[in-house]
C-alpha cells in the first residue's frame, strides 16, 4: 500500500503571484487578512516584492498559499499517512494535522517573523550555504570560527548541503574555513536574521509566550519534526518542539530519511515552488516525488495517485 507523506515549504519559497491560480477566491485569503490586519493577499497577489520579502508578511504569506495548495489537494480526494515541514512548513504541516487552527497558525507565524527579525540588529547576523563538504567539517570549521562570535549548523538539508548561521563575523571565518576545507561552495545567503541559531534566543522567549496561549490538538496524523526528526502525534508536545525549533538546526536530510523509514514511498510538496522536491530526491532517490503549487501541478498530481 502506498504510504503518501505532505512536505510543506518554508521561507525562501516565496513569490508574488504564488497560488494565484489554485484559490485567488478561497475563504483562507480573507481569514489570513482578518488575522494579520491588512490586505495579504493583494501583497502576495501584486507585491511589491520588497514588502513580501519582509520576514514578518513572508511567513503568513507562504503558510497561506501552502493552505490554499493543501485544501485544493484535499477536495480532489488526496489523504495522507504523515507530515512534515520545513521550519515555517512546521506550522503548515500542523494545520494539515489538525494540531492548529488555521488563524491561530497564521497569527502566531506573523509574530514569529516578528520576532525573529528583531532579536538581531540587521547586519549583526548572517548564514552561509555550504555545498560540497561533510556535515563534520562543516561543525568543525564552525568550531575554529567560534572565537569571533556563535556560529552553528543552521539547516541540515541534505548530504553535502548544509547551511550555517551565527555572528556575522564568525560566519564569514567559518565560511572560509569550509572552502579551505575543500567545500565545492560556500555563499553568504540574502537573508534578514540568523536563522535557526543561538543568536534568535530572544525571539524564541517571546514567541513561547504567544504559543502559550495556542490551543494545540492532538494530530490525526504524525509529523516528523525539525528539531530531533521524531514522530510527533500529541498536542501537548507542540510548544516544547515549536520553541526549540527556533533555534536549533532543521534536520531536514534526517527528517526525509525517517519519513522513508516509516514506509512513505510518496512525497507531495504542498505550497509554492519544489524546493523540497529537489531535496527529496537527492537524500531518497527511491521515493516518488510530486508537488501541488498551481492547477497544472495539482491536476499532475491527482492523476498520478489514482
């Protein structure tokens, strides 16, 4: 029996127009603009892109279009086994769980942005993409940069893919470093805050406050989570892991392997682009991947799992 797993993106995903066509008139647009207090979905429908790029309307933004994706998967009749999402896509997933209402989940999303873009003065941070070397040189360049500032593993997203992210001087060093140790790649990303690290304790204090009031149900399907790639399937659990996830790495490369152990052979990214998709076949070639972003995707899809 096919055992069908719902990915769902995270930030970086982003672009003006994304979900146009699958739900411009879908209730969700008008939901997600009572939540956040102003007109979202002309944002994400005609930009600017400037504003769209802002941590705190990306992240609504992207859970919004990844909602609009999944109810348009569901009504075709498409079920899942389990759930995962990468970083913001944590919070997809666990609408799609029914772990978390959609309004509570796009409100507390817009706050984390929020947050997390206000627990480091702009410029004090960064993250860097390191291509082509081992996850254990990747730590250990971060461990020789250390004595300019916190760096750590940020986004474990698959073999030879690994983003790091810290104090801005430290990332440069260590970013370095990983090229002298023989990285294929190593880039400073375009990025607002240093995400996933010890630098966004701040954000994570203030936004465990906000979860507190959150009322989180048990799942109706498990979710892989982020921080530890562990089965996920009580609502009490939820705060602990969504405040850890702050700061820890994404283990997506862990994640997606233990999606694989539990039997999935078929993984929908649901939400803008195939970011995931991309990474998905790299760490388990043998896993079908398909994706739903738009009509002609979403027609793809449903035929392929008739």
């Amino acid at each position: 029996m096919t055992r069908i797993a719902f990915v769902f993106p995270g930030q970086g995903s982003q672009a003006v127009g994304m979900g146009r066509d699958l739900g411009e008139a879908s209730s969700r647009w008008a939901e997600a603009n009572r939540a956040v207090g102003f007109d979202l979905q002309r944002l994400v429908g005609e930009g600017p892109e400037t504003d769209l790029m802002l941590t705190a309307n990306t992240q609504p933004a992207i859970l919004t279009a990844s909602i609009v994706a999944l109810d348009a998967l569901t009504a075709a009749g498409v079920r899942c086994d389990l759930v995962a999402g990468h970083s913001l896509g944590e919070y997809s997933a666990l609408v799609a769980a029914g772990a978390l209402d959609f309004a509570d989940a796009v409100q507390t999303v817009r706050a984390r942005g929020q947050f997390m873009q206000e627990a480091v003065p702009a410029g004090e941070g960064a993250m860097a993409a390191i291509l082509g070397l081992d996850r254990a040189l990747v730590a250990q360049a971060c461990d020789e940069a250390a004595d300019l500032g916190p760096v750590q593993l940020a986004n474990l997203n698959g073999p030879g893919q690994t983003v790091i992210a810290g104090a801005t001087p430290a990332v440069k060093k260590a970013t370095d470093l990983a090229k002298a140790k023989g990285a294929r790649r190593a880039v400073l990303l375009p990025v607002s805050a240093p995400f996933h690290s010890a630098l966004l304790k701040p954000a994570a204090a203030r936004l465990e406050t906000v979860l507190g009031d959150v009322r989180f149900r048990d799942l109706t399907v498990p979710l892989v989570t982020n921080v530890d790639a562990d089965l996920l399937t009580e609502g009490a659990r939820v705060l602990d892991t969504l405040v850890r996830q702050v700061t820890a790495p994404v283990r997506w490369e862990d994640v997606v392997r233990r999606l694989a152990q539990e039997g999935v052979s078929t993984c929908v990214e649901v939400g803008p682009g195939k970011v995931l998709s991309g990474l998905i076949r790299r760490i388990v070639p043998e896993v079908r991947v398909l994706n739903v972003e738009d009509r002609a995707s979403l027609q793809t899809t449903v035929e392929a799992l008739r």
